[in-house]
C-alpha cells in the first residue's frame, strides 16, 4: 500500500480506530482510487481478519433477486448469513432500492434482519458500503435513503482522484514500474521529462490505470530511459504547456534540495538563490512548509 499524501495517511489513521469496532463504514471516491482495496484493509487489521470478506455488488447479481441475496430465503442462506463474524463490503450502494436500503438500516441498528418469507435471523458482520459519490451528494441527489444515511454517517471516508495526490501518484508509477521490470526481465526507467508528463496527465482510472499503462510501457520498450516520444500517444496530452513543465521542474528541484537541507537557508545556498525566494518557492510546492526556517 503506497502511502505518501497527507490525506491517505489521515485516512489509514482513521480507519486503523474503526477497524477496531463493528461500525459501519463508507468510503466514497473514483473508480479505481482504492475503496475496495481500503476495505479489505480493514478487515486485514480487525478482528475479524480469519473470517470471511465478500464484496457484493447488487450490478452483478443475477438471476435471484437483490433482496433474496442478500437476506436469504427460508431454502437458501444469504449473503449476511454465509459471512457471519466477518466484513461484507456493499458496493454501489446507490444501486439499491430505497427498501433494500432501509432494511440494512434496521440490521445496522438492531443486528438482525428478516428473510423474504419474513423469519427474522441474526448476523454479526460488519458493514462497508463504498460509492463513486460521496456521502453528501448521494443524499442530494436522492440516493440514498435518510435513514441509511445516517445510519452510516458516523465514519465516512472520501478518496480523492490519484491526480490530485502527487506524492501518491509519484509512488505508484515507480512501484508499477519496477513490478513490470520484473515481470518482464527488463530495466525500463523514466527520464524526467517522461516522469514529468506522467505526472500532468490525469488518470481517469486512477490506479488500475496507472498499473496497466506502467506493463504497457515497459512491453513496448527496451531496457533504457524513457523520454516523453517513448510515451503512448494516450498520455500525451495536447494542453500541456511549458509553463506546466517548468513548474513541474521546479518543484522537483525545490524538494529535493530541501530534503538535502532542511532549511530555506540550505536551499538558497545550494541552489544560488536568496532565502526569501527558497522561502516562496518552498512555501509554493511544499504544502507542509511553515515558513519558519
């Protein structure tokens, strides 16, 4: 798990507390961010790691009913039946009817549920409901019932498009990059300016993205270092700029020389510059930077 952002790191501390209770949980963001992969987290460092974990997502089911599923028949056991003492994670859940809805409230509430034939059962499972919404807009647009959203609304965790988390970003094309080197017994590496473009194209995938684009580089390429030409056509985005570019450089020149340092001073001395301009410029592309050194 690549963990660089401040964001990501707030997100994993808090769902290190819940996952040490039995309360529900949401996670909302973009395809691909993450929102499973955060779930099976969760159940990893909880107790119930040596139970079972079940992703259902009501788009898939087929054939037997969403509600049948679910809670089970008096012939069939359902999904919160098959996974007691463990965690179900319910994706999409703005897929689901206000009813469906409403009666994993009451379960949340009250620890059991009611079959379709209407034989109340109980389960102890610990529910992870993920959205491509957040929690606030699903309940703007009329998405989610009240009850159900404050029934869940004490933890809800949202995760930002991996192009608006740099450090996150920056980690992961190097991870998927020496994975795909070893796959393939190659040494592909990224030039600064390929590195560069990479890190001003969007990822609408997020992730996955990242993942399959980092395969198809090192596939199509030999063992050496990459410039922005050796990139797919797909990444290279005709709006770039140079002021993008420059900014981009900058910033990595910026950073650098202050982990090197520490100091605005040490910034300024190492890279020719006055200290109150290090101290702009750090103040500029280093979010954490208070000013004071």
């Amino acid at each position: 798990m690549i963990v660089r952002s401040n964001v990501m790191k707030n997100t994993i501390q808090l769902l290190r507390k819940v996952a040490a209770n039995d309360m529900p949980v949401f996670i909302g963001g973009e395809t691909g961010v993450g929102k499973k992969f955060l779930a099976g987290y969760i159940h990893h460092i909880s107790k119930r790691s040596q139970n079972m974990i079940f992703a259902w997502n009501p788009e898939e089911v087929k054939g037997i009913g969403l509600e049948e599923d679910l809670f089970g028949t008096e012939e069939q056991s359902g999904v919160l039946e098959v996974c007691d003492g463990g965690v179900v994670i319910i994706e999409n859940i703005e897929k689901m009817s206000f009813s469906l809805q409403n009666k994993l409230k009451w379960f949340i509430e009250n620890g059991e549920y009611q079959t379709v034939q209407g034989k109340k059962r109980k389960a102890d499972v610990k529910l992870i409901f993920t959205s491509v919404h957040s929690l606030v807009e699903l309940l703007e647009k009329n998405l989610i019932s009240s009850g159900l959203y404050y029934a869940i609304g004490l933890i809800a965790v949202g995760i930002p498009k991996l192009s608006q988390r740099p450090e996150d970003l920056d980690g992961c094309i190097d991870y998927f990059l020496e994975t795909a080197n070893q796959k393939y017994g190659k040494n592909v590496q990224l030039g600064e300016r390929a590195k560069a473009v990479l890190m001003l194209y969007d990822w609408p995938q997020n992730v996955k993205e990242v993942q399959f684009m980092m395969e198809r580089i090192v596939l199509l390429n030999d063992s050496k270092k990459l410039s922005p030409y050796d990139l797919p056509e797909t990444i290279i985005e005709p709006d770039y700029d140079l002021k993008d570019m420059l900014e981009f450089y900058e910033g990595q020149i910026i950073t650098k020389a202050y982990k090197r340092s520490g100091t605005s001073v040490g910034v300024a001395k190492e890279l020719n510059i006055s200290q109150a301009t290090a101290s702009r410029k750090l103040k500029k592309y280093i979010p954490d930077y208070e000013g004071m050194q």
